[in-house]
C-alpha cells in the first residue's frame, strides 16, 4: 500500500520535473494511466479480500474456502456465469443513463422509480396486446420501457428547469410515487385473473425476451444492455449533443454563454438515463419475471448509482463495474448456500470490496488530478 | 505520513500472522469438510434450504421461517442452509436451482411469489419437494402450503353471537386473502348460530395504525357491537383499547398471540398459531419418508400444535357456548363444515 503511495508521489514529482523541461510526454503519460487504472482497481479487490477475509476468520469461517465458492458461484459454470450476465444486465442499463445525468452534473437519484415507471408500462403492453406477433409486441414492449421511464425521469427535469427544484428531491419523491403506485395498480386493478395473490397476469408468450443459450435463462436483453452501453458512449463522447451535455455538466454558466440550450440538455439528460431505467424494468419482466410484483426491484436503482460512480461515469466502464456488482451479488448468493456465511458478513464483504474499489476511485483522481495540474503547470 | 504509511502494512501482516495459525485449522476444518469430506455420506444428510425474502432475523414473517429451519436442523439432525434474497423475483429461480443442483431433500420458499420460480424449476428435480408459503399451489412435487384462519375465525363467530347478540365487528388490516378469508370465516360462524346476525366490518387500509383501528372499533361500539375482533397485526392493539375503555361487557378475542393483558376484562381468549411447527412436522414426515401429498396443505384446527385456541380463565363461557363451539370444531375437523362458504 504505502509502496505504491510513494511510488505515485515520487512519480508526481517526476511528472512536475517532466512537465517543466520536456511538455511532450503525452505517449508515457497515457501508459502510466492505463497501468494504474488497471492494476488500481484489482489491488483494490485483492486489499478488500485480505480484509474480509480477516473478519470471516475472527468470526470462525475459512475464507479461503468462503471466497472458492464465492468465486465458483459467479464463474463456475455456465449456468451461474449467466446468471452474472442477467444480474448485471439492470445494472448496465441503469449505470449507463445515470452516467449520463451524472455527466451532466443532474443527481437523479430516481433511477429506482423510473424502472417501476417502464416495467409497468410493459407490463400493461405484454398483457393486454399479446394478440400482436414477437416481432411486433417485442419492440413494442421494450419501447414503452424505455418511454415510461424517459417521462418519470423527464417530470423531474422538468420541475427543476420550470420551477428551479432540486432534482434529488423530486426523483427520490417520485420514486415513492411509482413505487406505491405499482403496488397499486398489483392489489387492485391489475391483480392476476384467480385475484388470489397480489401479483399480475403473466405477459404473452410473444412479449417475452428470446433466450439464446438454452438451458440457461441468458436472454437478449443482456445483448441490448451492451449495445446501449456502447450507444451512450458515442453520443456522449462522439457527437455535439454529448458535448453539449457534458460542457453543461462542467459550467452551467459558461455553456450558456457558448450557446448551449442548458435547458435542453437537463431535460435530455434526464430522458436518457429515465429511459434506461425503464428499459431496465421491461427487460426484467420480459425477461425474467414476466409478471409485474409489488416489489419488483431489490433496488437496482440505487444500486445503479454505485455502478455508475465506480466507473467514473464512463458508458463503457460501467459495463465492467455492472459485472463486478452482477458477479458479487450473485456469488455471494451461493457463498450463503454452500459456505453458510450469514448473510450480514456476506454484505460486509460485499460492501468492503465496494468500499474499497470507490475510495480507489477517488484516490485515482486524486492522483491523476496532480498529474493534470503538474503538466499544466 | 510516509513512515506511517510504511508500518501500516507491517502491522497488517503481524495481525495476519497471529492470526493465522491459531484460529485457521480449529474453525476451517469443518467448515471445509462439509462440502468435500462429507462426500461420501452425502446421500444420508437430510439436507434442507430456506429462500427468505427479507432478513431472517426481521422477528416477523421470515424469523417464523428460520427458526422452524433451526428446530429442523436440531431435532432432525438435518443440514441447513438460508439464502436471503431482498425481495428480487428475478433471482428466485436461480436460488431454487442453487440447492436443487446440490441434492436438498426440501426446500421452502417462504412467501406466494417463490410459486412460478419453483414450478419452472421443480420439474428438472424431482427427488425435491419445492414448498412455498401462504400458497394453495399443488403439481407434483411443488406443495403450497397455507393456514386457514378462517376456521379459528369461524370459532370466534360462533362465540360472538352467543355472548354477544346484540352484533359484532371485525376489524381488518389490509384487504388481502388471509384477512378477508378470516372475515368470512367468522360472518359463517355467526350466522350458523343466527342467520340474521349483524356483523360490521372494516379494513383499515395497514397494519399499523393502532389508531384508526382503536377509532373503528369505537364507532362500531357506539353503533350497538358487543364483540370486536381485530385481524390486523400491531395495529389490532387499538381495539384492545377501544374495547377495554368500552367496559367489561363488550367482548373481544385475540388474534396470533397472547393479548389477555391488553384488555384483561374483555378478552375471551386468545387464537394462537405455530406456523414453524407446521413446517417442522412436514420436514420429520419427508426425511422418514411417510410424506405422501394428495393436495396443499392446509393447517388448520385438525392440527392442533399448529393452530390452537386459549381460553381467558378468569372470562370463563357459559358451558352451553363451550359445548357449541366444540361441536363445531369437530364440525369443522371432519370436514363437516366449510368455513369459507360465501
């Protein structure tokens, strides 16, 4: 730990010496990023394990076997390595839009809702139009997904450039309401024909996701994830739109002042990660599920917030953080089953190896910010 | 800061090293074992999992579960294991598939919502006996299992319109299955003792609103009720109350627990239920292998460590009403009586 604390600093000195005499370094700047935004992150993983893997001890476990089924959980076979896949697929989703609003400095903490939000509107499509073919209804159901979700998230976008409110009021409020509402619309109007349990009727065969690696549930919707993933990250990084955003992230001020419809771009910002997560929703109970619960989510939301920071708000990051979260939820699932850890040490390694990959995250920034400032200076 | 830095790892390493040695053979080898050792003998664990949706240590709905699952582990000698799995639907299917795969005689899913993961999941397994809680769900080896309130229910009618004839009240939590079952329940208790008897009834909408439950009993009171029941969890505490300051001839009877202290003068006795101990004697039928479904189960007054009634001794009944509400117990038993007629 303290080696490479003194490496960095010893190579911040050097970047300052660098930067005085010799500018151009760009070429070795750049390897020294991307050796420490790789080997960062794992060292990070390896630091968390040594320490929970202290706490198993002291509470009587052997951690090296609690971490074996950990790690056969989330890799051993095919059907639990899909099982990753479909674990992180919300998460990409919700990661990849909040990414966006986040980059557009707009905190919408409402990514929770806004799943509710698309999942409901599909489910009402997977339903009540099953007479429409796949290929219609599909599309269909994963559009409405995204729309229900766009408008919860662009309500919000637009109380705030209407109104001037906060938006981390508004969508944590908003969350209660599509929440409540769900629950709702599961007891009472939309409770499955038997009205036995309080749970929907299940959406049409021709709604559901195509799974293409039987027998594993593996289905496209982890495919989509990526593409939108990747998507985002063109728009953002590719196109004026995404520059528009991300400059009215940095300085309100200033993009006004450039012509940029700051406006605009709170609103679109808003829509996009909204979407997301409403196609998040749709993909779950087309997906997975295909009934509508009272509670649909175990929080994938806010979860989703934690994705998209551990990857710096990078689309294309947050692909590989959506994994870490997929696989560790996932394994520890089965860490309880065969190494009956309890699940409150469960959570605590989980939480310490998050823990340990954010505060990584900030110390890079730290790191690199010094570096910045060095080459500037 | 640097030095610091430097003798943090040191530190580390020693705790590690102290650790170490001492704690990691006593604690690890069975740990251990009991996946690769215990191979051999596998075949002769009863091996039991629970899939909680919520913490298991919640004093609710899931401890009910786990500390059944424990009874099992003890009495039976059986190897347990819980997974809680924070109310996804999504990842209810794998979880079942977790222990399946891994030869578990029984697994219980302990909630109506686990019913579409082990019917799609149970058919691949089936050595494994998938049952799920609060569901009437039955194919083959996927059992729901439920407890009929309605029958206590029934006896509380049945009790209602003997002491009370001037009319009952019940108050209700929300309006889901079991609550509105117990409602019926009780309205066919009455009404086979006096077909024109009045009942009024209420859901307050929560189950935590001692509140509005103590004000809808008051007003049930003014309008001439003499015994008011309620179903409605913690906020059933506000009839009590309603009914204690109401004086000691207005009647009520406890609902899943022991509440004589509440209103000691009005409490004719208490309906207790043992939702673990159902579930216990179900695992002791499927390890000795006499366990042999014909529908789901549905626990009710016939078992009587699952669901029993404890009368007030210092509210003492009438022998004539004591001697109703055996005979429609053992009505009810012999499956004489449907306590869920509409």
């Amino acid at each position: 730990m303290s080696d490479s604390r003194s490496d960095i600093l010893a190579l911040a000195e050097e970047r300052k010496a660098l930067s005085v005499e010799a500018p151009a370094s760009g070429l070795r700047r750049r390897w020294q990023v991307l050796l420490w935004s790789t080997l960062g992150p794992i060292a990070a993983i390896l630091a968390a394990f040594v320490v929970s893997g202290l706490m198993l001890l002291v509470a009587g476990f052997d951690p090296l076997f609690a971490f074996a089924t950990l790690l056969r959980g989330a890799f051993g076979d095919l059907r639990v390595i899909s099982e990753v896949l479909l674990q992180a697929t919300p998460l990409m989703l919700i990661g990849v839009g909040l990414a966006v609003a986040f980059r557009s400095n707009i905190w919408n903490i409402g990514a929770e809702g806004q799943f509710y939000a698309g999942a409901v509107l599909s489910t009402i499509a997977g339903i009540y139009l099953g007479m429409l073919p796949a290929v219609v209804l599909v599309p269909l159901v994963l559009v409405l997904g995204f729309v229900g979700g766009a408008l919860w998230g662009v309500l919000a976008g637009w109380f705030k450039v209407r109104f001037g409110a906060s938006e981390i009021v508004t969508t944590i409020m908003l969350n209660y309401v599509a929440i409540i509402g769900t629950g709702y619309l599961v007891t009472g109007p939309m409770i499955e024909q038997a009205g036995t349990y309080p749970q929907t009727a299940k959406v049409a065969e021709a709604a559901r996701l195509y799974r293409f690696l039987p027998p594993t549930r593996l289905h496209i919707g982890f495919l989509l994830a990526l593409v939108f993933a990747v998507i985002v990250y063109v728009l953002l990084f590719k196109t004026s739109t995404g520059y528009a955003i991300r400059a009215a992230g940095h300085n309100q001020t200033a993009a006004r002042y450039a012509g940029i419809d700051v406006e605009r771009t709170v609103l679109l910002a808003m829509g996009i990660s909204g979407g997301a997560a409403g196609l998040a929703g749709a993909i779950q109970v087309s997906g997975l599920t295909f009934r509508l619960y009272q509670q649909i989510s175990p929080g994938y939301g806010f979860t989703g917030i934690a994705v998209a920071l551990l990857a710096g708000n990078h689309p294309l990051g947050v692909i590989l953080s959506a994994l870490l979260f997929g696989a560790l939820r996932s394994g520890s699932e089965v860490m309880q089953i065969s190494a009956k850890i309890p699940s409150v040490l469960v959570f605590v390694v989980q939480g310490l190896v998050i823990l340990s990959v954010v505060s990584y995250g900030v110390y890079q920034m730290k790191l690199f910010g010094r570096l910045r400032v060095a080459k500037e200076g | 800061m640097k030095k610091l830095l430097l003798i943090l790892p040191l530190l580390l390493a020693l705790v590690l090293a102290a650790c170490a040695p001492p704690a990691a053979p006593a604690p690890a080898a069975p740990a251990a074992g009991g996946e690769e050792a215990a191979q051999p003998a596998e075949e002769e664990v009863f091996k039991v999992g629970l899939l909680s949706p919520g913490s298991v240590n919640d004093e609710g709905w899931n401890s009910i579960a786990y500390h059944a699952m424990l009874r099992i582990q003890d009495e039976l000698g059986a190897e347990m294991s819980y997974v809680e799995l924070e109310q996804d639907p999504a990842s209810f299917e794998k979880a079942f598939r977790d222990y399946a795969s891994q030869g578990y005689d029984m697994i219980l899913g302990h909630g109506f919502e686990f019913q579409d993961a082990a019917l799609t999941v149970a058919p691949e397994y089936p050595d494994t006996y998938f049952f799920i809680s609060s569901s009437r769900v039955f194919e083959n080896n996927v059992i729901g299992l439920n407890t009929d309130s309605s029958q206590p229910f029934y006896l509380m009618g049945v009790i209602a319109a003997m002491m009370a004839p001037e009319g009952a009240g019940f108050v209700g939590g929300m309006e889901i299955p079991p609550i509105s079952e117990a409602l019926t329940g009780f309205i066919n208790g009455a009404h086979s003792v006096n077909p024109d008897y009045p009942v009024a009834s209420t859901f307050i909408g929560n189950f935590t609103d001692a509140a509005a439950a103590k004000e809808a009993a008051l007003s049930m009171i003014a309008q001439g009720a003499r015994f008011v029941v309620p179903d409605a969890d913690v906020a059933g505490l506000g009839v009590f109350q309603a009914v204690a300051e109401s004086g000691p001839d207005v009647y009520t009877f406890g609902a899943f627990g022991d509440f004589t202290d509440k209103a000691p003068d009005n409490i004719l006795g208490n309906y207790l239920a043992d939702y673990g101990q159902g579930i216990v004697n179900i695992a002791k039928a499927v390890k000795e292998g006499t366990f042999e479904p014909t529908g789901n189960i549905e626990f009710g007054l016939a078992n009587p460590d699952v669901m029993w009634i404890e009368f007030n001794p210092n509210k003492p009944l009438p022998e004539d009403v004591m001697a109703a509400v055996e005979a429609a117990k053992q009505a009810i038993i012999a499956g004489e009586v449907n306590t869920l007629a509409e």
